[in-house]
C-alpha cells in the first residue's frame, strides 16, 4: 500500500516565509551607549544612556545622555512628523524673545503675525493627521526610526543652539519579547562637534529608567 504524501499547500508556504512585522514599541527600553568621537573628546564620558518611553502618534520620546551634554530625543518612522512637532514651537521661540516693549505693541502688528499662526496651524494639522500604526512590514534585519534632539550642556546648562537631526537602525534580540537589543546611530552634525557622527547602543533593561525633559522646555528661546 502505497503512502500517503502530504502536499504542500500555499498556506504553509505563507507561514514559512510570513514577513516580520516591526512593531515600534518594541524599540522602548533603557540602552547603554558608547561614542568614540565623543569618548575621544571628553575621556570621562563612558557612561553614555538612552532611556527610549512611548509616546503618543506613533512617538517615541527618549532621555539621552551623552556625558558632556543631556537632553530629550523624539522619534518616529516619519521625518514629516518630527518637522510638524518641530514646526509647532517656532512662534512660541519668537514670542518668547519679545521685549515688554515690544509685546505691549503687539496688537498693532497682529497682521504680521499671520504668517506664523497659518505655520503653526498647518502644523497641527500635519500631526493631527499623523497615522495610528504602529507596525509596518519588515524588508530587512534593522529598522531605521528618525530622531530629532535637544540637548543642553551638562556642567553649565547652557541650552545648544539647534535641533539635531540624525536617525537609529535597531536590530537583534526577541522582538516578540524584550524588543530589539541593539541600534547603530547617526548624527548628521552634533552640538560642537564637527561632522557627522557615530554612537551604539546595547539595551541593558526592558523598562526605561529616567524620564526625559519636556521637548518645549528644551526650546532654545530668541533674545
């Protein structure tokens, strides 16, 4: 009696070959740091952190610590997002730097301040309208998130004079689980350091340990 084969169906091709799906959250976790370019600058820095919390749209928000300088980092899959967030603080700088001379004058150039209200309007629009998902399909082993960073001097509390853009690929670990263990970032440019910049991760706790600043405390005001 002949044996019965059992066939193949697409369906168990399906699962054999199912992509990953990457789930942001996942990147959440506490991560130990280390930055040659830093490190080779200010030597005592090799106790480097990024503390990665949820955030709401789609956010991650993040404690960074980088020895010589601290801040707050926020992240997200979309570029057009962080510019959106980044976008709603500008009137808030320029109002901020105002003199009382100049504020008590305000209402006579309301109509120059139009511009800044439609900026600020579309703004909010853009992240009103920022999608709710939150994985997306995986076509390869790391999974880049766009950062954009705060930061203001440790010793002196001196706040840096831009918002740093640059982006982390994560990868390894139990995605299901513990989330990804490690990330490679990059800086395009880095408070005074000139040029682009390297620094790794390990995670080193599931749960974050320290809650970051508030992004607008962090605004650099004009003035």
């Amino acid at each position: 009696m002949a044996s019965k084969t059992r066939k193949t169906t697409k369906t168990d091709d399906a699962k054999g070959t199912a992509p990953q799906l990457f789930d942001i959250q996942k990147c959440c976790g506490s991560y130990r740091m280390r930055c040659s370019k830093i490190e080779d600058q200010w030597p005592t820095d090799d106790d480097m952190k990024l503390d990665v919390w949820a955030g709401k749209h789609g956010l991650l928000k993040a404690a960074c610590d980088f020895g010589a300088f601290e801040g707050t980092m926020i992240m997200s899959e979309s570029e057009e997002l962080l510019d959106a967030i980044c976008d709603l603080d500008q009137p808030d700088e320029e109002n901020a730097g105002l003199s009382k001379h100049n504020q008590d004058d305000s209402s006579e150039s309301s109509e120059d301040d139009q511009p800044a209200r439609s900026k600020k309007r579309a703004a909010q629009g853009n992240l009103s309208r920022a999608p709710a998902k939150k994985t997306k399909t995986a076509t390869k082993d790391c999974h880049r998130i766009y950062y954009r960073m705060r930061v203001a001097d440790t010793g002196t509390g001196d706040l840096d004079d831009d918002t740093r853009s640059g982006y982390l690929d994560f990868s390894g670990g139990d995605h299901s689980g513990a989330g990804y263990s490690h990330f490679v970032g990059f800086a395009n440019d880095f408070c005074c350091l000139s040029g682009k910049m390297e620094f790794n991760g390990k995670k080193v706790a599931k749960t974050p340990q320290n809650w970051p600043e508030s992004w607008s405390k962090l605004a650099c005001t004009v003035g």
